[in-house]
C-alpha cells in the first residue's frame, strides 16, 4: 500500500492547526509504513524525531514547541519489515 502515482485521489497529506494547546498534526497513514514525526526551529538546523508513529495513528499534539516562533515539521516515511 501506499501511493499510486496514476491515481489522483492516492495521495500523502500532512495538516498542521495551531490551537491553544499547541500545533496539532494529522497525516494519511497506510498499514505497512512507519511515521517518524520530525520537528526543527530552523530550516538550517538538523530535523529532531518527536515521535514514531505507525498505523491506525494518524496525528500527534505538540505542546513541547508552542512557544518557539519558528516550527517546522515533515514526516519521513519507511516501509514496516
């Protein structure tokens, strides 16, 4: 599983809200794929991993950075064994 290139509704999509508790992420998950969950405060700086993530897990919280003005997050995404 995973996305298929010629189908337009197969797709990856990460979503990132700001509320008062901090910034909540939500992605699209599959069931044979790990989510490492990366953050940085500059685009310079090394990514550090947040967390691991795999399926039916689909978002996370981050309360830890909600005071830092800079945020920057991705998902990097590797086949389960």
């Amino acid at each position: 599983m995973g996305t298929v290139p010629v189908d337009a509704d197969s797709l990856f999509r990460l979503n990132l809200l700001s509320n008062t508790n901090g910034y909540s992420i939500h992605w699209t998950v599959t069931e044979d794929r790990e989510y490492h969950l990366e953050w940085t405060n500059s685009l310079s700086n090394a990514f550090q991993t947040i967390e691991t993530f795999t399926f039916p897990t689909s978002s996370y919280i981050d309360t830890e950075h909600n005071n830092i003005p800079d945020n920057f997050y991705r998902i990097k995404v590797e086949l389960n064994d």
